[in-house]
C-alpha cells in the first residue's frame, strides 16, 4: 500500500503550523491509542488530514491533541519528539 503524501508546500498556510497527536480507536472496547501526527495551521485542516492520512481502517473514533499540549510527566521528555509506537 502507497503512503499518502500531503504537498507541504502548497499547505502550510501563512501563520505557520501546529503539530497535532492523533489517537483513535476501532471499537468501544478498544483503548485510544496513538496513531501518528499531521501538521496544519488549523483544526480544521488537522481533522482533514488526519482522516485522509489515516483512513487505512474503520475508526470507530479519532481524536487530536495539540501536540504543544502533552504534558510530560516523568520530566524525561522535555524537548523530545512524541515517539509512535
């Protein structure tokens, strides 16, 4: 399966970017989990993306996070990349 691909160029807008956590699940037994990120200069533009990025399965639900919005807790993440796992 291709990878989708967002033309960066085209799509940041002129205020910059915001990175966005997304999470989802496949059913309401499931936990949310962590599924990736997408970058856009609104909420609006991060919903979008995040459905066409990851559209490979059935969500039963999908949910963004402002990634400057995660808060560490353990004190060891400062300054790091959220990690997908």
């Amino acid at each position: 399966m291709e990878r989708k691909k967002i033309n960066r160029s085209t799509e940041l807008g002129r205020e910059g970017t915001t990175w966005f956590e997304v999470f989802a699940r496949r059913d309401s037994t499931e936990p949310l989990t962590h599924i990736g990120a997408v970058e856009a200069p609104n909420d609006a533009l991060a919903k979008a993306r995040a459905w066409y990025v990851y559209d490979h399965h059935h969500w039963k639900e999908m949910c963004l996070v402002r990634t400057s919005a995660v808060i560490s807790v353990t004190g060891e993440a400062h300054g790091l990349p959220i990690k997908v796992v």
